[in-house]
C-alpha cells in the first residue's frame, strides 16, 4: 500500500486563489520554494508563469497569466485558457490560501525526501565508492533536503530587540567582558570580544611566523580556561606533531627535546602529569590531507551532535581543495574564493566561529616594511571579502636582527566587521611555541 503524496485539490486551489486575488502572491512566494513544488507539470508551468509576471510588477490574473503562458509556449500543455478559468470556479478563502498553500509545500518535501532515500540507497550500494566518499556524499543529500525545510522568513524588530536583551543580560552576568570563544589572550579579547558565533576569521603570516602554534595555543586556552569544544582541521602537520606542539607549550619543555625525545626524569615526570591534564581537554583532531569544505562540514556535524562544538580551526586554507569530490579545477583563484565562501557558509550554518589559517603572499617581504596588509592575502581577493576578521602576525626579528623587540610576536588585526582594528603585542617563545600575554614585559611606548 502506498501513500499519496500529492494533492491536487490544494494545487487548484492555490493557483485559482492567485488568479482571483494577485495580492496572495506574496503570501504564496513565502512558503512555496519554487514551481517544482507543484507535482502536476501543468500546475508547475502555471506558477512559472505567475512568478515571471509578478517579476515584471503585473498583477498575475488568468488574462496576464496566459499570456506569459503563450510567450512560453506552454499555453495549450496547461489546457488553455479554459483551465485557467476553472481554477477561479471554487475560490478558498484567505486563510484557506495559506493552508492550501503549506499542504502543497509539505507534499513536495516529501517527494524530496523519498527521492532522497532512494539516492541513499544507491550511494550506499555504489561499491566504486568508498566508505568515505559514501559519508560525504549523503550527507551532502542530507543538508540539501534540511535546508528546503528551512525556508527563512524576516524577524520582526520585536522578535529581534528581545533576543539581544537576553544576550546583554546574559554577558552581564558574572561582569563578563567576553561574549564570544575567548582567546586566552586578554588585548585581543577585548578588541574582539571573544570569536563570536556565525564569524569567519582568517589568521594569516608568512610561513614559519608562528601560524599554527597561536592557533593551537588558542584552541588549548579555550578549552582549558572555557570549556570550549574545539575541532582542529590539520591539513599540513600530523596529529602527533600537534601533539609534541601542546606537550611543550604546557610543560616548557624546548619542543626539539620532544621531539627527539632527549628527555630526563624530570621531563618525562612533567610530560606525563601534562598528558593526564591534556586528556581530559575537548580539543579533537582531524589530520586528513587536502581535505575538502563538504568534509569538514560533515565532521563538525557529527561532532557537534556527538560532543557539541564551539570553535573549528583549520590549518591551513591553501591545503584544502575545492569541490565535493576533492579535485583541483584549473583556475586555483576560483577554487580559494569557492572555499572562503564555503567555509564563511559553515560558520553560519553551524553557528561557530570557524578560524582558517591562510598563507601570505611574497610581497610582504619584497616592500621596505614587512608589516602584513590586506592584500597580501594569497590567491583570492575573497579571502579578505568573506572574512569577518582578518588578522595578520608580524614578527620584527625575523626581519631587522637588531631589533629591540626579539620575542615580541605583534597580532595586527586588519579587518574587523564589527568592531575596532588594532595591534595587540604578545610574548612568544620559540623553543616551547607558546604565545604568552605580554602584561609582564609590556612598555608603554610603541604600543
């Protein structure tokens, strides 16, 4: 036995009740994703029809309507003018259109959904495909079909004013300053408030400046002082070596001794006590290489129903490759700006803020200030477009020997959509990778 999953009566009616009274349009567009909504062929040319003329600001009656319809070439497939005026012959009342209308956009997710379930079981048994690509591939079904039941309408400003009083209540309490994943860093809390929901950030530095060790130092202060669950996306280092990165960041112990494992008591006492504090962190690590956006998606909404999440970092964006299927088109500018739009839509979509680390361009160091400017982005002008925030690390030893700021990493945020730029200094000390709070050696001038 089968269930119908169409019907008709409520397609008549929604169409008639258009054509009878064009100001329903409106009302009807809002809950109606397009014409395949409609099952019937002919119901779908006529609303087609309908929103071309409504496009054009004609009020769509059957008259306008099939005219459009001639201009198609679809006016004998629906039945003519006669079936127009059939559809005006029973006219539903206005809260019946709305009605009518929600029965025809019901149907039509369901049809999506059984179509979907049959595109599941074919990728499923697809056995060219791996088991991975399997994952991706109906998930990417998946979010299709979520965001077609999704269909967002405006908030009104009462809506709105009450969800911000409550987010100011609740920043307030307990004298927070921070709204959003704190950095563990407290000149950049304050200039950012913390890395808020929905924002895309791109940490970028010329390679060897620090990039992934103040992400990691980032991602290990959130989930330590905050609790943050942390997913980090490693695209260039394995998960051992990130390891060995936090091990020595935690215990102080030079990096290059772990490493090599050049270790006394006393460190493999210190290393230890660290690993037990370590385990108990919600930081989780993906290594897979040249990953793509659709499985970083898929990852962080496993983990995020699994474990929650509030912080995604990814290290780096020039590793990854755009597409679902993971294969490098011609033009790589493309392929950057298709990724940063990407990645801007998965910040949205999980509602975290999502890091991306990004490399520089060799122009910074061809000028007579190495200092890093928006432009220097690499690869894509869209990087700097779709970001929310755009911070740069500037290290002055690595340029100027004699400078008297060795062991100050200086953080230039560059671009802030919804707060203030600024420069924020840290204390970094190479051996360990550990990116400190500068309080303690702090100077006045020049800050």
């Amino acid at each position: 036995m089968t269930t119908q999953n169409y019907d008709e009566y409520a397609e008549q009616f929604t169409l008639g009740a258009i054509l009878l009274d064009p100001d329903v349009t409106v009302l009807v567009n809002n809950i109606l994703v397009d014409a395949d909504d409609f099952y019937f062929e002919k119901h779908a040319m006529i609303y087609r029809a309908i929103r071309a003329v409504f496009d054009r600001r004609v009020r769509p009656n059957a008259a306008t309507v099939y005219t459009e319809l001639q201009r198609q070439g679809n006016h004998e497939s629906v039945g003519g003018f006669s079936y127009l005026s059939h559809l005006t012959m029973v006219p539903p009342t206005a809260t019946e259109v709305e009605s009518y209308a929600v029965s025809v956009a019901d149907m039509a997710w369901t049809r999506r959904a059984l179509k979907n379930s049959a595109e599941l079981a074919r990728i499923a048994n697809d056995n060219e495909l791996t088991r991975e690509a399997k994952y991706l591939a109906m998930t990417d079904k998946l979010e299709a079909l979520g965001r077609s039941a999704s269909q967002q309408a405006f908030t009104s400003m009462a809506t709105m004013t009450e969800l911000i009083y409550t987010q100011l209540e609740h920043q307030m309490e307990g004298d927070r300053k921070v709204s959003g994943v704190p950095s563990g860093y407290h000149d950049l809390d304050n200039l950012t408030g913390g890395f808020q929901n929905s924002d895309f950030i791109i940490l970028a530095a010329r390679p060897a400046t620090g990039k992934t060790s103040l992400a990691l130092n980032i991602a290990y202060n959130s989930a330590k002082e905050s609790e943050a669950t942390v997913a980090v996306f490693s695209l260039e280092m394995s998960r051992e070596q990130l390891m060995q990165r936090m091990l020595a960041t935690e215990t102080g112990i030079d990096m290059q001794k772990v490493r090599l494992g050049e270790i006394n008591d006393r460190d493999l006492q210190l290393l230890t006590e660290a690993l037990g504090r370590m385990s108990t962190l919600p930081i989780y690590i993906n290594d897979t290489p040249a990953c793509t956006v659709a499985h970083i998606r898929s990852r962080c909404m496993q983990l995020q129903a699994e474990q929650g999440l509030d912080l995604v970092i990814i290290d780096y964006l020039q590793l990854m490759q755009g597409g679902a299927t993971g294969r490098r088109g011609e033009n790589r500018q493309q392929e950057v700006s298709d990724i940063s739009r990407g990645l801007k839509a998965l910040a949205r979509d999980l509602n975290v803020p999502v890091i991306a680390l990004s490399q520089l361009s060799r122009a910074v160091e061809s000028r007579s200030s190495n200092v890093p400017m928006l432009s220097d982005l690499r690869e894509s002008g869209s990087l700097e477009q779709d970001a929310d925030i755009v911070m740069f690390i500037y290290r002055e030893e690595l340029y100027n020997p004699d400078t008297d700021k060795k062991g100050i990493a200086e953080v230039h945020i560059s671009k802030h959509r919804n707060g203030p730029t600024g420069i924020v200094p840290l204390r970094f000390f190479r051996s360990t990778t550990r990116f400190a709070n500068l309080d303690t050696y702090r100077e006045a001038e020049g800050y």
